[in-house]
C-alpha cells in the first residue's frame, strides 16, 4: 500500500510540475504540447504525450488550464481530438499564488 501512495504522491507532483511550467508563459501565449513536454523534461519530469495528455486533462476539469484540440486536417502533425495547445488560466495562477487553496491531487 506504500507503493501505492508514493504513486498517487508522484502524479500530484507532476501536475505541479506541469502548472510550474505554465507559469512564465501564463498572458503571453498558448504553449504547444510538446514545447511543454520539453520544458518538464528541462526541470527532470519526464512524461510521455500520453500521461502529460492524462495530467492535463485533470487540471482542465478543475478548470486550472485550457486546451485546444487538433482539428485533424490532412498533413497535420497532430491526430484529430489530440491535445495541441495549452495555457494556464486565471484560477491557475491563483492558485499557484496560493491566493486560492490548492485543489486536491496537485502539490508544488
């Protein structure tokens, strides 16, 4: 049961992590998924597309980010319905602010 909890303990993590990143781009830009999943793996978090894509789902329903979907037209790089820009919204820098507390399943 340990293994488990230090599991559970390692994904709050990473999705701090991904809020972290998010952070100097938040106003300016939507960042594209893998300028993301670069700059995790800049700060040692590496995540493959789909359990960034996992993550990044979570906070959206906690509305802590927005995404966008590839539309999927031919000789895209992206398949239709996948994940291909995001950015943090208002809530999530309030909350990394801590102006607002912290959503369960997220730890910075």
């Amino acid at each position: 049961m340990d293994g488990e909890y230090r599991e559970l303990d390692i994904h709050d993590v990473q999705r701090g992590e991904i809020i972290r990143a998010l952070v100097p781009w938040f106003g300016k830009c939507w960042l594209r998924l893998k300028t993301l999943q670069y700059g995790l793996a800049d700060l040692n978090i590496a995540l493959s597309v789909k359990d960034l894509g996992v993550h990044l789902a979570f906070l959206e329903g906690a509305g802590l980010v927005e995404m966008q979907r590839a539309a999927g037209a031919a000789g895209d790089d992206e398949a239709p319905g996948r994940i291909a820009l995001v950015r943090l919204t208002n809530r999530g820098l309030m909350m990394y602010d801590r102006k607002i507390p912290l959503e369960p399943g997220i730890r910075f």
